[in-house]
C-alpha cells in the first residue's frame, strides 16, 4: 500500500507557484492578486482566510481581505464584488462561507464574475467543466484530487471510478473532470442500493459521505485506488477521521489518502493554482492552462 | 416488453400546451413568444425550423423566424441576440444549427441570455441543472425522455441507470437529472473496458452512441428499461435504426423506445415545454415548474 501524500505534493505545487510568481516580478510583469471578502467574526472563518493569507502572501501574490461588519446586508456585498469584477487588478475573488443569516449565499454567489470565481462556485464554471470548456475554474477539492492523480502518474483512461456522494462542490465537479480524462463514472447517493457490490466495481474509489469509517473492506476490490475526502470526528476518541476505515482496508487497496494529511492540506495549493489560472486567463496566456 | 411510445406522448403533451396557451389568451394575459434564428439555405435546417415553427404555431404560441443570409458574420447575429435579449416580450431565443463556418457557434451561443436559452445550451444552464436550480434550461433530447419516464411512471430513485455516451446535449444534462431523482448513475464512454458487463448492471440503459444496432442481448439484463437516442442509417437497408438490436433483445427487456417513434418526437414538445418554461419563470409563476 502507498500513500497519496497531500502534504508532499502541496508543497511541491506552493513551491512551483512561488518560482512562477517569482519570475512574474522578475519581468515586471502584473502581479497577481487575490481578494477575500470575510463578514462577522466566526472563529472559524477568520482562522481560514488567516491561512489562505498567509500561503498566498508566502508565495508572493498580492492579497487583499475585506473584513466586513457581522450585521453586513446582501447588497452591500454584491455591491463590493460588482466593483472587484470591474477592477483590472482583482484576479480572483473568494467570499468566505458560510456568510451571516441575513445574507443570500446564492445572490452573493452569482454576482461573482466567472473570470474570477477562484473558488469555482459559480453555476457557469460547472457548466464550463462540463463542456470541457479550458476556461473552467473548478472547486478547490475535486482540484486537489486530480493533482494528486497527476503528481502519482495514476491514469484515469478507461478507469472504473465509483464516487460516493455527488455534492455541487466535490463530486460533481469531479464527474465532469473524470469523464474530460475519459474515465467510466459511476456516481452514487444515499438512495443506492447495494453500495458495497457497486462500489467493488471500483478501480479507483472516492468517498466523501461524511460519515466516519463507513468504507470497509466489503467495498474495496483488490489494488482498488481509495480517496478519502471525509473529515469527521470518531464517534468515540473524538479524533479526526476519514470516511475510510483504513485498518480493515490496509491490506487490499494499492495507494491511499490518509486523513489527515490526504486531500485536505491539497485545498489551499489547488485556491492559489485556480488564481494563477484565472491571471493567466486574464492576461492572454492560455499556454499555461 | 412494452413500447414507450414517444409519438404518443408527444402529442399528449402538445395537446396540454395548447389548453395551457388557450387559457392565457382566454384571461387576456401577454401570449409566449419564441424566437429562430435561421442562417443560410441549408436544406435540412429549414426543413427542421418549419417543423418548429408549425408546432408552436399549432399550440398558439407566437413565433418569429429571423431568416438571416448565408454570409451574416458571427456580429450580426449576436447583436441580434443581444436586442431579442433585451426585448421583453420574448421568452425564448433558438438559433438553428449547424451555422455556416465563418460564424462562431460558441460566441453566438454564449450571447443567448440563460433565461431565454430555449435549447439549453449555455454554460450556465448546464451548470444550474448540476446545482438542482429549478430555473435550469435543459436540451431538448433529454427533457424528452425524462418526461417518457414520467409519462409512464417509471420511478428512477435507487435505480441504476448506465449511459451509453456522454454528450453535451444528451448524456451530461442526463446525469444532473438522473441524479436529482436520486438514481444512481454510470457514464460508459468509446474508453470504457467491457461495456457490455458494465451495461448489464443497469436497471435503465440509455444508449446515445450513434452506431446502428450497437447494443444487443449481451448488454441487457432481464427486464431492464431500454431508452435508444440513436438515430442511424441501417449499412445495408439504409433505413433509419438506433442503437439497439431490437430483435436481439425484444425478450429480454421490459420497455423499450422504438426508433422512429420513441425518442425522436419528443424533441420539439420538449422544446415547446422549455419556452413555457421561460414564459412563467419570466412571468414569475414558479409553481408551473
């Protein structure tokens, strides 16, 4: 069994990124520039935008939080991120959910121009990625999954991938790149029956149901590939886990994300890759897409 | 095995929009208005408009073909897009396709409004119906056999459903739909390694590839519900055929679409569905959705 090291492989891409940004200064070219509007003071929130802060300034791109007031109304909002679409300097925009109760997610959402929906929430980028369109800006964990598919050669070409759970942020998204790199998909729901028979189908299987070590060996052919995008609390040590219960499965499947350290330290390389995607839309250079 | 008949349910549906549209004459309320736009003199696309344009006048929606010369540039005719766009008494813009080659189709396409976007095509459609947004435009072609379903109380909840093809206007708005009904949903594509063994799995087989009588009893199991998007040239006969060998598997399955006959007349229904759509969305009568 190997390990699918999210750590080792998001390092890499933070450092590729810092050399990219390096040589964008370097050339006295635009620097890129990233915008997070954060509203009230959950601890939560402010302890993410501080880390994605962080890392982007770590890699020398421009950032500026706009930290509004709790009691902020939609239109406030919707009326900053209207001003970030028309400036020339904004390259991505990334409003920090979840938002206060009075405002409407959806409406803050949508006012997001595609060119700079870093966080690939916006209903055209789905669609885009479902048209294979090259301008898509994808959500950052079904990105983080493909990076470390790409970093571990592993080829998705007439792979059988089961997904559990199809939710707008992950696997959904996750549909749509699979089948752009010509995998069979096979997504199931709550409604599924028999999910251990189809998921042992799989040549590589992707969980993100929530629910902590529901994946055992009854779902998992021999050499099967596991990704575990679950992140739970253990029911009884209170410990972070996956959806995988990685015991019983250790001795069948081939390559494993761990949790932690799989797909969840991927997230903030795959924001800052989707900014370095959006500039280089902006700025014509479609090579390096 | 028992036939879905399309031609059937085409005109039941027909027959529904016309009392529909009579009754919003009868209260005196604004008449629906579609909007083709037709380029060139290809045989086959006006043949098709004439068609369009028949049936909706038959239901007693207002109809304006802008027939448009062969050398019209790409500009003409997203401005003309862009003053239907803006025109507030009309619900639906379709522009006929193939356009001719110095026009791109993408550009011309992108321009429709989303809420105008009778045929379904835009990004953002695509992607709202992967979000379950209920203002989400599907293509015609898959609208048609979910209302097949419909129409013949076929519950899809729990049921595995194998796509044979993943197009953009046929398989991938599919999946959005299949999945909001809760099936549980696999995309084989030409990648695919054993499509038959994938294919027996499924309780509903939906077969979109183009290869004339492509699916035979191997891929079917007992029972299983037979949706053939095919529409072929026979090599030896020249008739038109699916993608299934009906005879090989007329013992086997359950239902079956007949090509012609299943499928294929549900198009322009379905399109006159999706401008009734965009009529009450635009009018703000949601509950008709």
């Amino acid at each position: 069994m190997q390990i699918l090291d999210g750590k080792k492989v998001s390092e890499k891409i933070v450092e590729d990124l810092t050399r990219e940004v390096f040589l964008i200064k370097k050339n006295i070219e635009r620097i890129p520039r990233l915008d997070v509007i954060l509203v009230g003071d959950d601890f939560g929130s402010i302890k993410y935008v501080n880390m994605k802060e962080k890392k982007a300034v770590e890699v020398g791109i421009d950032v500026k939080v706009h930290h509004l007031d709790e009691k902020t109304e939609t239109e406030e909002v919707t009326k900053l991120i209207k001003s970030l679409n028309d400036d020339e300097t904004v390259d991505g925009i990334m409003v920090q959910l979840p938002l206060p109760d009075q405002i409407d997610t959806n409406v803050v959402l949508e006012t997001i121009s595609p060119e700079k929906d870093v966080d690939g929430l916006t209903p055209t980028n789905l669609g885009k990625l479902f048209q294979g369109d090259k301008s898509a800006i994808a959500p950052a964990t079904p990105i983080g999954i493909m990076e470390l598919f790409k970093y571990y050669k592993i080829n998705l070409s007439s792979k059988n991938v089961v997904l559990l759970g199809a939710s707008e942020i992950v696997g959904k998204p996750l549909i749509a790149m699979l089948l752009n790199d010509h995998a069979t998909v096979t997504v199931c729901n709550s409604y599924t029956k028999n999910a251990p028979d189809v998921c042992r189908q799989a040549d590589i299987l992707v969980s993100a149901v929530g629910i902590p070590l529901y994946v055992n060996k009854d779902f998992i052919k021999k050499d099967c590939i596991v990704i575990d995008v679950g992140s739970n609390k253990h029911p009884q040590t209170g410990q972070l886990v996956g959806d995988v219960d990685v015991e019983d499965v250790v001795d069948i499947v081939s390559y494993i994300t761990p949790v932690p350290g799989g797909v969840g330290p991927m997230t903030i390389a795959s924001l800052l890759l989707n900014l370095m995607h959006c500039y280089h839309d902006r700025q014509g250079n479609r090579e390096f897409n």
